[in-house]
C-alpha cells in the first residue's frame, strides 16, 4: 500500500477512537464531579460503555470525510519540495478543520437561535468540549504517525 493511506488511515482510525475515549473520560469527570461516579455504580458504567461503543461507530462513519481529506493532501503536499514538518503542520491544520467543522456549524445554529434556555447553554459547552476533543485527537495523530515519503509508482519486475 502507498505511505500515504496508510498515514490517512492510521490518523482516521485514531481520530475515530481516541475522540470517543476523551470524550467519555470527561463526562465521568463530570459525573463522578456531580457524584454519580460511574465505576461505583454498574448501571451508569454500563449505560457509559454502550455509550462509548455507539460513539466509536458513529465517529468511524462520521470522519470519513478526514480520512478523505488527508489522503488527497498528503498526495498533494508530498508532491512539492517541502518539509516533513511543514507538511504536518499543513495537515493538522486541515485536519483540525475537517474534524471541527460540522460541529462548528452546529455550534454557530445553536448560537443564532432566538431560544435562551439552560438547555442552550448546555448544548454550547458541550460541543465546545467535544471539537476540543476532535481537534486534540487530530493533532495527535498527525504528529505522533511517521509521514514516509511517497517514492512515486512501484516498479513492476518483469520475467
């Protein structure tokens, strides 16, 4: 396989379960803050492992369009002359913003809507945590993965 997807599925797949992951860990945080520690209490562990299940599939669905979106940039950027740090700055911050931006686009409706409620203020922290999440799991992915350079097609042996 060319270096390229598999740097684009390594980030993908990381983003896909490390988001999840934090995204969990800090709703403990906040239950175990509000004493209702889930690791005390199996029902809320067990309605947070479902949770947390459910959210890994529906973020493996959710960023394709990442995973798409690195891929065409790395062919594109490892075509110029640049170096491998440029490049992974360029790619955490396309990344960055493919991950964020349908919540950043569900965050600006929120924040037009003529509604003041709790309900509103909740929904607004909330998904500022979670782009936290997304844009923290995208940086580590793109900078913890070695980006190999792309030598071109493969030579075919003949016989």
């Amino acid at each position: 396989m060319k270096p390229a997807i598999i740097y684009s599925l390594k980030v993908w797949l990381t983003t896909s379960i490390l988001t999840p992951i934090l995204i969990t860990l800090m709703h403990c945080y906040f239950l175990a803050s509000n004493h209702l520690n889930p690791f005390h209490n199996p029902k809320v562990f067990h309605r947070e492992l479902l949770h947390l299940i459910t959210m890994i599939e529906g973020t493996c669905i959710f960023m394709v369009p990442l995973g798409l979106g690195l891929y065409y940039s790395v062919i594109l950027l490892n075509k110029r002359s640049i170096r491998s740090v440029a490049i992974k700055g360029y790619l955490s911050i396309i990344g960055v913003t493919l991950a964020v931006l349908p919540d950043a686009l569900f965050l600006f409706y929120v924040l037009w809507s003529n509604a003041d409620s709790p309900f509103r203020t909740i929904t607004i922290i909330s998904f500022i945590h979670i782009m936290v999440c997304f844009a923290l799991s995208v940086l580590a992915g793109v900078w913890f993965y070695k980006l190999k350079p792309d030598h071109g097609p493969a030579l075919s042996l003949q016989s």
